[in-house]
C-alpha cells in the first residue's frame, strides 16, 4: 500500500436483539462495548412501557 491510500477503518458492532415478554415487540440494542454484560440490564419496552429484567438467550433455535 502507498503512502496516499487510505486504509479501511473497521469497528464491531454488538447488536443485541430484544423481545418484551408482556407485548412481544421486538428491537434492537446497539453497542461498541463487546464486553457489556447486557444480563445486568433493565428496559423499558418502547412499545409498551414495561420495565424488566434482561435474560439471555443462548439457545437461537427458540426463535
């Protein structure tokens, strides 16, 4: 590579996916934090309202 081309910057994304257990809307949730223990979280719905805890779902085939 010459010293005038740019290089291709490149970030990774998390992006978790989000489903209320009252109304079964669904979103998203961005981060740049790979490390973010998401668990420890709570949301609101933005359907909704409803406040709850996060519970990871490990196993893709429930979907």
């Amino acid at each position: 590579m010459s010293s005038d081309e740019k290089s291709i910057r490149a970030h990774r994304e998390v992006i978790w996916h989000l489903t209320c257990g009252h109304c079964h809307y669904y979103w998203t949730y961005p981060t740049m934090n790979i490390d973010e223990d998401i668990s420890k979280k709570s949301f609101h719905c933005p359907l909704c309202g409803q406040n709850s805890k996060t519970v990871v779902d490990d196993n893709l085939n429930a979907l």
